[in-house]
C-alpha cells in the first residue's frame, strides 16, 4: 500500500515548476515579452475593421478608391505580419524552454526518489513513481503550454478590448468588462468543482497503472499458480473504477461548456442590440458595431478556451501533485551535514547497544550488541524474523538506529556519507534482482570503472564463464529484466562476480547459495572462499551446511544472541543451532 506523509498544495507544485524554469530566465522574458506584444496587435485589429466600415459608411461604391482604405489596410497588414513573427518567435523558443525544464524535471525527480530509504520503495509501487515522474513533466507541458498560449494571451485581449470599446462608448465597455469578470468567476469556480473529480480519476488512474505493473513484473509467479484470471479480475476492477470516474469528471466538464455557451449567447445578443439601438440613435457609427462584434468574435474565442484552460490548469495541479508530495516528503536516511567518507581499514564491525523497531509495538534488535573483529568470518543463523536480515540492513544503514551505534573501524555509520559507507561493503543477496543490461554491464556495476579484462577475469573467478562462453553474444548478452533470461543459479554467479569486482573490506552473503544446486554450489564455493579471503564476513544462513568453517555462528532468537562459538562447540550444546543441525541433518530441510 502507498502511502504519503504530506499533501502538496496548488503552491508547492507552482514551487517545483519554478525552481526548475527559472535556470532559463532569459526564454522565459523572451517568450512573455513577445506574447505581450503579439496579443497587443492582436487586440488592436478590430480598430482597423472599424476605419474600413467608417470609410465605407461615408462613401458611395461609385466614388470609393482603394486609395482611402490604404491606411488602415496598411496597419493591419503590418500589425500582423510582425504578430505573425512574434508567435513563430515564440513557438521556437518554446520549442527549446520546455523540454529542457520537462528533462530538468524528470532527472531531479529521479535523483530525489534514488535518495529515498529503503522502506520507501517498500511501500511504493515501481510501476506508480514511474508514471508520477512523467505526469509531472507532461503536467509542467501542459501548464505551460496555459499560460503562454491561453491565460496570459487571454488577459491582454481582454484588457485591449475593453480599452478599443472604452474610447468609444464607455457603458459598454463597462458592462463587458462585467460580464468578462462574471465569465472568469464562473469558470474558477466551476473548475474548482470539476477538479476534484480530477484529483480522484488520476489517483485511480496511478492504482491503475501500479496493479499493472505489479502484475506484469510478476508474470512469472502468474503463470506458476496460475492466476491469470484472478489478476486480470483485479486489473479490470481498477480499470472499471478509473473509467467511472472519468465518466464523472468528463460530465462535469459538459455541464461547465454549456453554462459558459448560454453566457456567451447572451453578452452576444445584448450588445448587438445595445449596438443597435445607439447606431439609430446617431450615437455609434457602422465602423463602432464592426468594432463590438469584432471585439467580441476575439475575446469569445479566448474566453471560451479559457474555461477549457482552467481545468487543463487545474488537470496539471491533479497530475503534478501526487509527484510533488513525493518531492515533499523527507528522506527517512540522510546523510548529516558536515558528513565525511568512511574508510573502513581493518574491517572490524561493532554494534553497541542498538535499538531499532520497525513500529513502536514491533521492536526487532534492543541493546543489541555484538563485535565482529577484522578479517573475522561470522554466520548469523536462527529462526525467520529473529532479526538476522535487520542486522545487516541496519549495516548498510537502509535504516537508521532508534538507540545506540553501529561502528566500522572505530567511525559511527550515522555521521559518514551513506555512497562511502556502501562502497565498502559488498553483497551477495539471496535473490539477486540484475538489470536489463548486458553481462558485461551488470557484472562491472560492482565497479564503474573496472576494465573488460577485471569484468572477464571475475566472471571466470565466478565460474560465470561456463554459461557465458555458450551464449551467442556473450558477455553482451542482454538478461531481460530483472534478469529472467537466466537461471537462479546463473544470477547468483553474476552477483558474486559482482561483488569480485567491487572487491570491498566487508562482505555480506545472504543466503548467497541457497538458489543454487548442487553442481552450481559446487562450481562456486571455490570462488566463495577466495572472495573470503582478508575480508571481514557476515553469512546469513538457513542451510547450516554452508557455514560449517566459519569461525564464529551466532544464533539470533528475538533480536538477541542467544549462544554462539563454533560448529563443533554449538552441536555439543543441546539448543536451538543443535535441533536445526538436527533437522536438516535428517533430510528434512535444504
């Protein structure tokens, strides 16, 4: 279940936009100055069409000349051609500004969700952020796309017009002025109404996409139990819900566009026959109702669109909320300032007196403490949930300590940077999850920088090779994603010559053969003992088999180390290591 812990306002997604537009300042005074202009010109055309109908009203067809409408016909050919420069101006500097802030958007929005912690990306969706980050920057588009092309063009015209209707009859002006306030209020408000069905159909809308994603990243486990039926249930009661609300957001919008077309009808009605009325009265000319009507034919145009603007506005704030609380949300595991790069020499591991709860009524480690000392090889075993995964999850600093500390060669992981304190510490998981990237590419993730030969010569110590040397391409072989092209035990042995290559001071195995069989944990534990060697080790294990030569086992039972010492030195004692080895010994286990 998703959850977020703060509710973005309209300002804060405004706030995002901002900080991210504003490293192209000069586009943006580029492009606001030249639709100020342009929308200028094009709110003085109408005078232009009143001087050609006042000509026209003073002269017989017999004795008109092209000559007299020169001027105005001059005026408005050049006001156009130079709007038409402004907007082409305009849309190729658009045409650079957004996507450099959509790209900006997306990359931050990236970076800000890797910083996240581990429990973060528990409790989220892959496939929902996913689709967050690309409403964010279509929203921004969107937005933007508003207001350039709409809102600000919009309040200029308006404004233009009212000043043309003002310098010939100031009641009406007045009174359009009125009614394009009236308009403008309806439809903030109207939208206001009609956004929050918005609000409901695109968070629908990421349920939606983040039940499909779950399903089809784990279309393998479909398949094995089977359950197609019952996911493609769960799709379709998703898709059902977010239709419906679609269906009520679309109605509300119908219902706005025929309340603001009856608005319209009568402003267009009322000032045609106030027109009329002052023009038999000698008040207006015939010039003055080509002025009305044009002005109006313009302004109805904008205001009409600008019902539709509001909610694309209002969609926008819907689209880029669910991402910008994302972006409000803290990270859980920060580095603290004046943090410095942890070093780890030695290698030697102390946790004294840690406390950590997964819920204030769910602790799993309390005053736990225990030191592992340099080049030391350590097996953590005990029963599921005992606490032995929190143990080194609390090392990689995944989370933080509720009490105590975690200490590597003498320096607190709290007070170093999280990327220095993970380069010194390798991991072989039990269920390797790998990119959809090239052999090559995953096995030097352990090492950027690692050559064609180091990723080879730890692949062979791997015994990757084996599989590697049979595939067509190679080590540029994609492996599909999350590795699915390869088997179980193919996987663990890239992540071991992973973790060759990343060569760190400390090493973390959990369960690291327990997806192997028997003739792949043969080929491997070779390579597991030279990956050992001068490295302070912690194996986390269920098949005791595995960690027989350790020099230490400690039993983890409810978060404390109920006994420990070695192999032999544990079976002599009748507790709980004895009744495991007791078990598997008998086949009953791995």
């Amino acid at each position: 279940m998703e959850t977020t812990k703060n509710s973005a306002t309209t300002r804060d997604v405004l706030l995002v936009f901002w900080r991210h537009a504003r490293k192209y300042k000069s586009s943006v005074f580029l492009i606001l100055g030249c639709i100020l202009l342009a929308t200028a010109l094009d709110a003085a055309q109408p005078w232009f069409y009143k001087m050609i109908f006042d000509t026209l009203g003073s002269v017989t067809p017999a004795v008109a000349t092209i000559a007299i409408f020169l001027p105005a016909l001059s005026m408005m050919i050049a006001t156009r051609a130079l709007g038409w420069l402004l907007w082409r101006v305009i849309a190729l500097s658009t045409d650079r500004f957004q996507p450099n802030v959509m790209v900006d958007l997306e990359q931050s929005s990236f970076e800000y969700l890797l910083g996240h912690s581990y429990r973060f990306f528990a409790d989220h969706f892959g496939g929902s952020l996913v689709k967050k980050i690309g409403r964010l920057s279509r929203a921004f588009e969107r937005l933007a796309d508003e207001i350039e092309f709409q809102l600000l063009p919009t309040v200029v015209i308006v404004t233009g017009s009212t000043i043309v209707l003002a310098l010939r009859f100031p009641p009406i002006a007045i009174a359009f002025l009125l009614w394009c306030a009236v308009f403008v209020w309806f439809n903030v408000m109207a939208s206001r109404w009609a956004v929050q069905a918005d609000i409901e159909r695109a968070r629908l809308d990421s349920e939606a996409g983040g039940v499909l994603a779950d399903a089809i990243t784990n279309a393998i486990t479909i398949k094995l139990f089977p359950s197609g039926g019952f996911e493609a249930g769960r799709f379709r009661k998703a898709n059902r819900a977010y239709a419906d609300a679609q269906t009520i957001a679309w109605d509300r919008h119908e219902l706005i566009n025929a309340t603001q077309g009856m608005l319209m009808i009568g402003i267009d009605v009322t000032l045609m026959w106030v027109g009329i009325v002052y023009w038999k009265r000698g008040v207006l000319t015939l010039g003055d109702l080509a002025l009305i009507q044009t002005s109006l034919g313009i302004v109805f145009r904008k205001l009409w669109d600008i019902g539709r603007s509001f909610r694309h506005v209002y969609d926008s704030f819907a689209d880029g909320k669910e991402m910008a609380e994302l972006l409000l949300e803290p990270h859980e595991v920060r580095d603290r300032r004046g943090a410095k790069a942890i070093v780890a020499t030695k290698g030697q591991i102390e946790f004294d007196d840690v406390t950590f709860c997964f819920q204030k009524t769910r602790c799993v480690l309390e005053r736990f403490n225990l030191t592992i000392k340099p080049k030391e090889k350590v097996a953590l075993v005990g029963p599921s949930g005992a606490g032995k995964t929190t143990i080194t999850k609390l090392l990689f600093r995944f989370y933080d300590v509720d009490e105590g500390r975690i200490l590597i060669d003498g320096q607190d992981i709290a007070r170093a940077t999280q990327d220095s304190l993970r380069d010194q510490i390798s991991l072989v998981p039990q269920e390797p999850i790998l990119f959809h990237r090239t052999l090559m590419e995953n096995i030097r993730y352990g090492r950027q920088d690692a050559t064609d030969e180091e990723v080879r010569e730890a692949a062979k110590r791997a015994r990757c090779d084996i599989f590697i040397d049979e595939l067509p391409d190679g080590y540029g072989t994609y492996v599909g994603e999350r590795g699915v092209k390869l088997s179980g035990g193919e996987r663990q042995r890239v992540a071991i010559a992973r973790a060759i290559v990343k060569n760190a001071p400390i090493l973390v195995l959990d369960e690291a053969t327990s997806s192997l069989d028997s003739e792949s944990e043969r080929l491997i534990q070779d390579a597991l003992h030279e990956l050992m060697k001068d490295k302070t080790v912690i194996v986390v294990a269920h098949r005791l088999s595995t960690i027989m030569e350790m020099d230490r086992i400690l039993v983890i039972e409810g978060g404390k180390i109920s006994a420990q010492g070695t192999h032999k030195e544990l079976l002599k004692k009748k507790g709980t290591y004895r009744k495991l080895w007791d078990i598997q010994a008998g086949g009953f286990a791995e």
